[in-house]
C-alpha cells in the first residue's frame, strides 16, 4: 500500500465498526466472534483502498461495499465448516467402545457383504485407513477428510482408492 491508501485506511476505519455492527448478530448465530468480523471488515477497506479510483465515487461508498462482501464471504465460509470436533472425538483404532466406532459405521452403511468377511477386512487396514473410510461414509468430502486426518487432498484420494481395490481384490477372490 502506498501512503495515499493508509491514509484512506486509516481515515475511513470507523466504516468497518458502522458494518460490522450491522452484521453482529448473523455473526453471533454463526459462531464469529465481533473480533474476527472487524478483521475481516478491515481486509475488506485495505481492498478498497487499494482500488479506489477517485473520478468513480466517493471512497466511503466503494469501502462499505467491500467490507461488506467480507463479511457475507466470512459468514457463508462459517456456515459451510462443518462443526470442528475434538481430537478424542476421532475414531481410533484402539477405542472399540466408542459408538462412532469405525466398523460400527462402516457395518450400518455397507450391507452388501458379511460382518465375518468386513471384520476380516478391516482389520487388514491401518487406523488411517480406517479413518479415512469411515469419514468417507459419514458423507465428509475429501477435503475436509484431509484436514480433519492432517493428510494432503492427494493421499486422501489414494487411500480411498487402495481400499476400494484391496476391497475389490478380497471380493473376487472369495467368488463375490
């Protein structure tokens, strides 16, 4: 930024309090803090600042337009995230209790194939694996799949595709 779009920024921040009041209460239901809303009001007047044209309109006018777009970006970003849930929340390999339990989910969606011949097969596949699948079936995208496991889009994709093979493999090989 040079020193005419600080001086713009700096002069026009009150814009980014006006807005953000306006959107307070979608961001509470949204689960934003007011915090997150003024930074994100404030990239939004930084935007504006840097291509304001002063033969168009007045800045006031272009600033609160983008620092409006911000927020509904914000808000909509909010509500597609899916809810972030707790590392002990995770299915793990060794917590056979839990309801969310890998093979109870993969045993209620897949009735194709008997308890025997999955809990045979299951338990030729590594925790990773396993959770991958699962999420899989509780119907997470890749994506979010790669970031709740802590792997690249990439291997997320390859895990699904190994363990619908070796599944495939076991299939044909018992004459299913």
């Amino acid at each position: 930024m040079n020193a005419a779009q600080e001086v713009l920024v700096v002069e026009n921040q009150r814009l980014v309090y006006f807005v953000a009041n306006r959107f307070r209460h979608r961001a509470v239901a949204a689960g934003i803090e007011f915090d997150d809303l003024v930074a994100t009001g404030m990239l939004g007047l930084c935007k504006a600042a840097r291509v304001y044209d002063p033969s168009r309109a007045k800045f006031s006018v272009l600033a609160v337009r983008c620092i409006e777009n911000e927020m509904r970006l914000l808000l909509r970003q909010a509500r597609r995230r899916p809810k972030t849930t707790s590392l002990d929340d995770v299915p793990r390999e060794d917590d056979e209790s839990k309801a969310g339990h890998p093979e109870s989910v993969w045993l209620r969606y897949e009735a194709d194939f008997s308890e025997v011949e999955w809990r045979e097969f299951a338990g030729r596949l590594s925790a990773r694996e396993r959770s991958v699948l699962a999420l899989a079936w509780l119907g997470y995208t890749q994506k979010d799949i790669a970031k709740r496991v802590g792997i690249s889009l990439t291997h997320v994709s390859r895990v699904l595709a190994r363990v619908e093979r070796r599944w495939n493999h076991q299939s044909q090989a018992k004459g299913g």
